[in-house]
C-alpha cells in the first residue's frame, strides 16, 4: 500500500527497516517488530501515523491488529504443539 508524503506530498512513504531484535526473535519476533515499524519519507523523515490520512491510518491499525493476532496465534500453537510432546 502505497501512500503520499502527507508533508511535502512529492514522495512515497515507506516502513523503517524491521530492527534486530525482531529478526532474532523469529517468526513471532518479526511479526511484532513488524506491526510496531514506523513510517518515513525519504526527505522529511519519520512522520507520526496521526500525520496520515484517516483511511490509511484504519488500515494500518488493521494491519498490525492482525499481525500482533497472528504472532499470538503462532505462539500458542508452539506453545500447545511443545506441551503435547512433552506428555
């Protein structure tokens, strides 16, 4: 999903890079490193979800609902799959 600088409105927003904790955290880590990533144009620099349309902010917060539910989801599936082989 691409979307405008909502400062100088010349550029494209893009997520900041997944930081290394998320990556040695696996799966769960990036999934969670991934939905706390901000947003940053490439001359203005960070930019606040607030900043950002009402319609692109929904769908973020959507996004990183989901992803936050999937990392808690791939837990727990670990978790019970780890606690089954154990009995």
């Amino acid at each position: 999903m691409q979307q405008m600088c909502p400062r100088c409105h010349e550029q494209y927003v893009i997520k900041s890079g997944i930081s290394n904790v998320g990556r040695y955290a696996g799966l769960v880590g990036v999934l969670v490193a991934n939905s706390t990533a901000s947003y940053q144009c490439p001359s203005c620099g960070k930019i606040p979800i607030s900043e950002f349309p009402e319609e692109f902010q929904s769908n973020v917060k959507k996004k990183r609902m989901l992803s936050i539910l999937g990392a808690v989801v791939i837990l727990v599936l670990v978790v019970a799959f780890f606690g089954w082989q154990a009995m």
